[in-house]
C-alpha cells in the first residue's frame, strides 16, 4: 500500500531524513517512533506530500508521491490524516466539518455526505454533539471528530501524527480505543506516537527512528524483546520506565 524508498529530506543544506526505506502492506498496522526530533512527522507527512521531498520515492497504492504530474489533492483525499492538533474549522459545526469535503472533493450530495458523517460521529461515540462548535467539546472529543473526519473520505490508509500528544491523560485513551477499533478492522496505519501501550496491542511491526534515519525495523515482539540496535534499547528503557 506504501512504499517509501531511499528517502531523503533537506531545510535548505539541513538533512532532516536520510535513507528511509520501508514498506506497508494493506491492512498492516505500523508504529512510528523515537526521540523528538529524529524525524518521524517529517516521514508521515511526505507520504502524502505535505511535505516535499528532495531524494528517493513514495509511492502510495501504486501513485508516485513525488511526480510532478500526481494529482497530490486526489491523492490526500484517499489517504486519511489526524494532526497532534486535531485542526478542525472552529467556526463550523461538527457535522460540517464532517460534510464539507465529502461533497466538495468527492462530490457527495448534502444528504449522503451528511449520512456518512452521523454514522461515522456515532461509531467514535460523538453522534450526540453534531450541532456543536469544536470549541465546545473536550481534547479528545475534538481528535475523535478528526478521526471521523478522516474516515467520511472512505481512505484507502490512515496516517496519524502523534493524535495524542496534545491531550491530558484522562483522554488519551478514548482516543486510542477508536485507533484500536480501526486496526483490528483492518485499515492501513502509519502511527507516529509514543504510546508503546497501543503499539504492543496492535501493531504490526516497529520503525524506530534516530537523526533522520530508520534505525530499526522490525516486528513488534523483536522490537519489544530484544532490539538490535543500542539506541532503541536506551529509548525503550526509558520510556518504558516511566
């Protein structure tokens, strides 16, 4: 479903990733993580060109990210993604901000679109507040509408970058219970987070990330068990020991 290949990413002389290579079947689960700053929002966000890249290939379902000639609009609107800051449209109502792009990019009529967008509102438990404004719902209200929102584009994968990072602890969990669900149902995830609990529960495999660079990639019990690498081994002992 996603390829990425020799991958490589410049701030003008700085190089923010190096020699990314990795592949993610459909229906595969994939945690993304390490330190702050080793590059792991960067990655996520070129698969679907938020982010240009300078060297190497994406592709996406067979589309190649990085050629001029992709539609790269039609791209993203099959590749869902949820931001660290939910960044819905504060002055719409939730179930706009679930209908907006269904029926301006997919070209949905108002009823349909507006169908997709209350059962999606109910499976992440939120049907009840589709009048509200963003402002009036909790962190992780917010970031489970940004769930929906995503999935109203029916998306072929899922991309999320670090979705709970910005919440209190009480409600980080409502929030990865939708991810779990969405997992076990099959859907393609990309996840850049730090959450080890929900990367043991369902992911497939673990990309471990240092200065730009795919340190480790391996399944998730290696991972966990015993990592190759010295660097994984520092990061797991302290982030495990919390």
């Amino acid at each position: 479903m996603i390829r990425i290949k020799n991958l490589g990413k410049f701030y003008g002389r700085f190089q923010v990733l190096a020699e990314c290579s990795t592949e993610v079947r459909k229906g595969e689960v994939i945690v993304v993580c390490g330190p702050s700053g080793s590059g792991k929002s960067t990655l996520i966000k070129c698969v679907n060109g938020l982010e240009p890249f300078q060297q190497g290939e994406i592709t996406v379902d067979g589309v190649s990210v990085g050629d001029a000639a992709t539609n790269l609009p039609k791209l993203r609107a099959r590749v869902g993604m949820v931001f660290q800051h939910f960044e819905l449209f504060p002055h719409m109502r939730i179930i706009d901000n679930l209908t907006l792009a269904q029926t301006h990019v997919l070209g949905r009529n108002k009823e349909e679109a507006r169908g997709r967008a209350l059962k999606l509102l109910a499976r992440v438990g939120l049907q009840a507040h589709a009048d509200k404004h963003p402002g009036q719902l909790s962190g992780g209200q917010q970031q489970r509408v940004a769930i929906a929102r995503a999935l109203a584009m029916d998306p072929i994968c899922m991309l999320f970058d670090e979705p709970t990072s910005a919440l209190d602890p009480e409600m980080i969990n409502e929030v990865l219970d939708v991810m779990v669900q969405l997992a076990l149902e099959g859907m393609t995830m990309m996840v850049v987070t730090h959450e080890m609990g929900f990367a043991r529960k369902v992911a497939h495999r673990v990309i471990f990330m240092d200065h730009g660079r795919i340190v480790e990639d391996a399944p998730k019990e290696e991972f966990f068990g015993t990592p190759r690498s010295e660097r994984a081994q520092q990061f797991l002992s302290k982030i495990l020991h919390h």
